[in-house]
C-alpha cells in the first residue's frame, strides 16, 4: 500500500469544522493507504509559547482523534517531538534548501506583506521556526517515505516544496534517496458553516467545539444567525446555514422530510436548530464519551504515543542511515570504501 502521512498542529480546541474538513476525510485514507498520523508539537511551538497550554492541546487534540476513531493498534500515530531523526533530518534538508525558497512561503509573505503595509520592518514578528517551517514540514513528510499528503489546497505550496528539497537531494547524489511525495488535495471535503455563517474557524469565533457537553452544545447551536422570516413562511433549505449542517450529521431520509417542512412553511427556526441539535448529539455523544474518558486517563494518551513513536523511529532511523551512508556521515562505510 501507498503511504499517507497526515499532521495534527496542537494550537486549540477541537470544532465540528476539523471533523468534517480534516479528521474523517483523513481517517478514510486509511482505507486506501498505509496511513500515518503525528502530533505536531514543534510546529505549535512557533505560535503556543505557553508550556501549559501547549500539553493541554497535545492532550486534547490527541484524545480527539483517538474518540474520533483513530486507532493506534492499526495505525501509526506518534508525537513529533519523540522522534529526533525528523530534525536531524530537517538539518540535512537544510543545506540543500534555497533561502529564496523560503522567501516564497505563502505564511512567511503573508507576514511580511502585512509589516509592509504597517510601514514596520518587513520581518517584525517573524521568528525562525516560522521561516523554516517549510523545511521541518519536509522533514516530516521524507522522514516516512510519503506518498501522499492530504491538505487542503491552500496548503499545497509545503508539499510541492518538500518534493523539491527532495529532488535537490537525490540529484546532488546521483540516487533515489527520499520520495518525492505528492499533495493529495480533497475537492469534496465539507465546508462546514459556523455559527455566524461564515466558514467555521477559530479565528472567527464562530465555532461548534467537537466535545463540549450537550447543554453547551444545544446553546451553541440556538445561537446559530437566521434571518427574519416568519413561522408560517415557507423557507428554502438550500439557503440556510442550519440545513447546511444538519445534512453533514442526518440521513438522506432525514433530510428530505426536513427540506419538505423548511418548503411547506409552519415551522420556524427555533425548531429546526432542535431538529439540528438531535442528530448533531446522536453523533457526538459516543465521541464525546470517549474524548471524556481518554482526557482523564492522560497516561493512557501518552503510552498510546510513546508506543507509536517506536514504530516510527525503526522507520526514521532508516531513512537517516541510508541518508548518512550516502552523504559521507557514515565513517565505517567510508573507511571500507
């Protein structure tokens, strides 16, 4: 089977969007390929600097997945910080990294351009980890053989650059030593509306968190934004931001009976969040048992990812010994040469 790496930033609380737009679409690659999954704790480093709220999310994002239906005993899943040969490989990557690829990074211009725009210096607020992101994220993804990488299209620029260190490498020693991995970019994969309608993110406010309790959760969804229609009036569902996400947790059978009520008029928006708020619990209610469960066993979480980063480093280690023996590092290989 082809492999499949997927990265999990720890930098907040999981939300409904997370498991529409990249939890499920990710755990159905296993399906298809060998999937391997990480915690990206260095890479939460360059934005969570609070040593508490970072363990936080490690925990949380990683009991998420595991409620989500993550399962460590067939799959790879391990911390990134447990596996050091990711950096020794990332300084390796290094040398053959043009600064000016760097300098192409969509987050690191996005940055730039805005200091511009505020007349502060071009590079105000920009540390190294944030520049180099892109080489650490080519060391995760080489480190593992990858095939694919699934992410969404804006995202596509990491994998295209982690294929180009790659190639640099392999040309300079004349052999296939990393595989140059491909972005797999999901076009079907949900956009899930939040609260206020717009895309469902963080940075908005707007979000359903994934494993809050029901009394929050029915609150949250009461608060979703409607329009002024009356009771009486007929409504269309295609339009309505509750229908939008009622369909991502109901049957088809569901759905029909529901747009049927929104077209005949007599029902109003507080009784169709209800409806929403049923089916949205009746899904989440067994994840959110597992996530309260697995949240109060932390040792749990951590052995499940000690486990899985011994998996990983007879993989890694691999890779950086075939690295090594071909770039000179290896000394016995050389002295026998």
């Amino acid at each position: 089977m082809k492999i499949a790496l997927t990265g999990i930033k720890p930098t907040g609380n999981l939300h409904i969007g997370n498991y529409f737009g990249a939890i499920k679409p990710a755990l159905e690659l296993s399906k298809k390929y060998a999937a391997r999954y990480f915690i990206a704790d260095y890479h939460a480093l360059n934005s969570v600097k609070n040593p508490e709220e970072l363990r936080r999310y490690i925990l949380e994002v990683s009991a998420g997945w595991l409620a989500a239906g993550l399962n460590p005993e067939t799959l790879l899943f391990y911390r990134q910080s447990s596996v050091p040969e990711t950096f020794e490989l990332a300084t390796i990557l290094a040398a053959f990294t043009p600064k000016g690829l760097m300098n192409r990074a969509h987050a690191y211009k996005a940055i730039v351009q805005t200091n511009i725009e505020k007349a502060e210096d071009p590079d105000a607020g920009v540390n190294m980890g944030l520049f180099t992101y892109p080489i650490l994220m080519a060391a995760d993804i080489l480190l593992f053989d990858s095939d694919i990488v699934p992410v969404g299209r804006d995202q596509t620029q990491h994998v295209e650059m982690a294929a180009d260190i790659a190639a640099a490498v392999n040309f300079n020693y004349k052999q296939d030593l990393l595989k140059i991995p491909q972005a797999l970019v999901q076009e079907s994969v949900a956009i899930v509306p939040g609260l206020d309608g717009r895309k469902m993110s963080k940075s908005y406010g707007n979000t359903i968190p994934l494993f809050v309790p029901e009394k929050q959760l029915r609150k949250l969804i009461m608060r979703i934004t409607t329009n002024s229609q009356g009771v009486e009036e007929p409504k269309d569902p295609d339009s309505s931001q509750i229908f939008l996400l009622y369909k991502l947790f109901s049957s088809s059978e569901e759905q029909e009976s529901l747009a049927a009520s929104y077209r005949a008029g007599g029902m109003g928006w507080g009784e169709a969040k209800e409806e929403l708020f049923r089916v949205v619990n009746r899904e989440l209610s067994p994840l959110r048992e597992r996530f309260d469960s697995l949240i109060a066993d932390p040792e749990k979480i951590e052995e499940i990812l000690s486990s899985g980063a011994e998996k990983a480093r007879v993989i890694a280690k691999n890779t950086i010994k075939r690295l090594q023996e071909a770039i000179g590092l290896n000394f016995k290989k050389s002295s026998r040469g």
